[in-house]
C-alpha cells in the first residue's frame, strides 16, 4: 500500500468513527470540567459519593470502570489467546516494562522533579507502582491495538500486582532511599488489598466478557455476535469511561483547585513519565519487529497506570488529606488527557507499519439442540 492510499484508508476509518469517538478528546475534557465544578461548588458531594467503597475505591467510580471495560473485554477472542502468550517477545518485554522500567522511571523523575516534597515524592513513586488494569483497554481499543494481547498482559500485570506491589513499595519508599543516603518512607498495604482490586476491576468484566462472547457465538454465531451484538454495547464503554472521568474529579475537585501551584508541581514528572514510557515502549515495539497493533498495545499497557489503586493505597496507608493521596489524584488528572493524545499520536504512526491483511469474520455457528 502506497503512503497516498495508507492516508486515504487512515481518512476513511476516521470519517466512519461515530459522533462520540470523533469528539472524545471534547467530551473528555467537558467530563473533567464538569466533575471539577460539581466537586467544588456543590456541597458535600465528594463525601456522598465516597461514602460506598468497592475495593477502596467510590462504588460510582467503581461501577463506571466496569461498565467501561466490560464491552471491551466482550470484544475479546478468547478462542485466540494462545497465539499472544506464544510471542515471548511481547511478554518478555512487557514484563520488564512494566515492573523494571516503570517503576524506576517514576523514582528517578519524582526525586528529580520534587527533591523537597517528600509526601508528592511518595505519592508518584505508588503511582509509579501501580500498573494499569482498567483504562489501558479503552486507550488500546480507541487506538486499534490488540484487544488479546491487551487481555494477556492486564491478567499478566495484574498478577505480578498482587505478588510485587507490596515488596518492590518496600524497595523503592524504604530500602533504595536508605542506600542511597535520602530520606525514607513505608507503605502499609496487603497482598489481599490488591487481589480483591484486582479481582473487583478485572476479575468481574473479564469473566463477564468471557461467558457473553462464548454464549453469543455458541447460540448465534459469530458473525451475528460480531456484526450485531457488539455494536449495540460498544459504546457503553465510553460512556462508562465519561461517567468515570466526571464523577473521579467531582471526589477530588475541591482539592486539586484549592492547590494549583502543587498540582503544576506534580504534574510536571507525570508528563515526562507518560511521555517517555509510552514512546521508548512504542519504539521497543518497532525495534523488536512486531506490527503495529502489538506495538500499541505494549506502549499503552507500560504508560498507563492504576490511578484507582494508588490512590485507594495512598488513602489507607497516609490518609485522605495527605499529600501522597493528593498525587494519586492528580495521576488521572494528568494521564486521561495525555494517553487521548498519544491515541491519535498512535494512530498517525500506523503510517511506519505494513499494513495488516484484511481477516473476514468467521461462522462458527454451532446447532442448536
């Protein structure tokens, strides 16, 4: 495919994308605004809607993030699972990505960027701890990743959670600071905090997804489960995504407004992270010779970061006022926007990749007894 004809296609993908995905990047930042307004002006609504937990995390929050990865994960090709976890190359370097790099990448910026704030410092370098399970497939499907590699390396990433999050907190808060001759923290969280999160905001909509697609092709077929079914629960992920994004600013309006000049001091090593895992993680991608939707899915899945953990774990371990929870909250603040971008960003790179072959909709219509 020539250059002119890979643009052309580019323009015909984007003139069939419905209204609600052509102005995301609009509706993303009225549902940030809007949040913000109603957390600063309406009394006591931070307080009403944190007064339900799932997992430590809002209940609204908590039922937006499901209905927003539900419909994704029903988009999953189960029966094709096999042929991401035989990539090693992908595993091996999403593995290192996100639980050597990462979170190294975080310590470094956050003792960089905040030397004399040592309770942001905490709260980054959870941040930076905390590796993506829910948002990440949105942003991956929005930018036509691969939707089973994205399922393989979450339940990958989210195992490797609940056995390293705990320990490598110990590492970089107290052990790491203490040989270097700085300043020490501790964090005080369970390896059953994180499996029954995982479990909540993974486990739910994976097995929900899983059991729709078997039941649906089993009675309908695939090709009326993916040319039908799917299109009418599509866009239940985004607005799920909106909900989430509105109500998440409306629990923390009132104090990120109240601290501008902190949150700008916080916001600046999130960019550089967001930033710099996402395109070293897309370049490795490149480098290592895998296509495009692959690619994606690997920088997306190491820039991306569990903001509802860190901040839940921020919350229990220093308390809901406290500077290290402040920075959990301006996480999502900083990356919901930032990944939007790195959306089209990605998009417009599809340009360096070998176009893929169109692949028909299989029939796997089984008889019904």
């Amino acid at each position: 495919m020539t250059a002119t004809e890979q643009h052309a296609a580019e323009r015909g993908v984007v003139a069939k994308l419905s209204t609600l995905d052509r102005f995301l990047p609009v509706w993303i930042g009225a549902a940030m605004l809007v949040g913000l307004a109603a957390g600063r002006w309406i009394p006591s609504l931070g307080s009403l809607l944190g007064a339900v937990e799932v997992g430590g995390v809002s209940l609204p929050i908590a039922v937006g993030l499901l209905v927003m990865m539900y419909p994704v994960l029903a988009k999953v090709r189960y029966d094709r699972l096999d042929t991401v976890t035989r990539d090693r190359r992908m595993m091996v370097a999403s593995l290192v990505l996100n639980w050597l790099v990462g979170p190294a990448l975080m310590f470094a910026l956050a003792w960089m960027f905040l030397p004399d704030l040592p309770e942001y410092r905490t709260g980054l370098v959870i941040v930076g701890l905390a590796r993506c399970i829910a948002m990440v497939i949105i942003w991956n499907d929005l930018a036509r990743g691969d939707r089973e590699a994205t399922a393989v390396l979450v339940a990958l990433n989210s195992v490797f959670q609940v056995v390293a999050f705990a320990g490598l907190g110990w590492l970089y808060l107290h052990a790491l600071p203490g040989w270097l001759g700085l300043p020490q923290a501790e964090l005080d969280v369970s390896a059953w905090e994180i499996a029954r999160a995982v479990l909540v905001f993974l486990g739910i909509p994976l097995v929900a997804g899983y059991l729709t697609r078997r039941l649906g092709e089993r009675t309908r077929g695939r090709d009326w489960y993916e040319r039908r079914f799917l299109p009418r629960i599509g866009p239940a992920a985004l607005y799920g995504l909106l909900f989430t994004i509105v109500v998440l600013f409306a629990l923390q309006g009132e104090q990120i407004v109240a601290q501008p000049w902190d949150v700008a001091r916080i916001a600046l090593p999130l960019l550089a992270y967001f930033g710099l895992m996402w395109a070293g993680s897309f370049a490795l991608g490149k480098a290592l010779g895998m296509g495009y939707a692959r690619t994606t899915t690997l920088a997306f899945t190491a820039a991306g970061n569990n903001f509802e953990l860190a901040i839940a774990v921020a919350v229990a371990t220093f308390g809901v006022a406290s500077g290290q929870a402040l920075a959990g909250v301006v996480g999502p603040l900083i990356e919901v926007p930032v990944l939007v971008a790195l959306v089209y960003a990605a998009l417009a790179a599809r340009r360096f990749f070998p176009a893929p072959a169109a692949e028909p909709v299989e029939e796997t219509r089984v008889p019904r007894s």
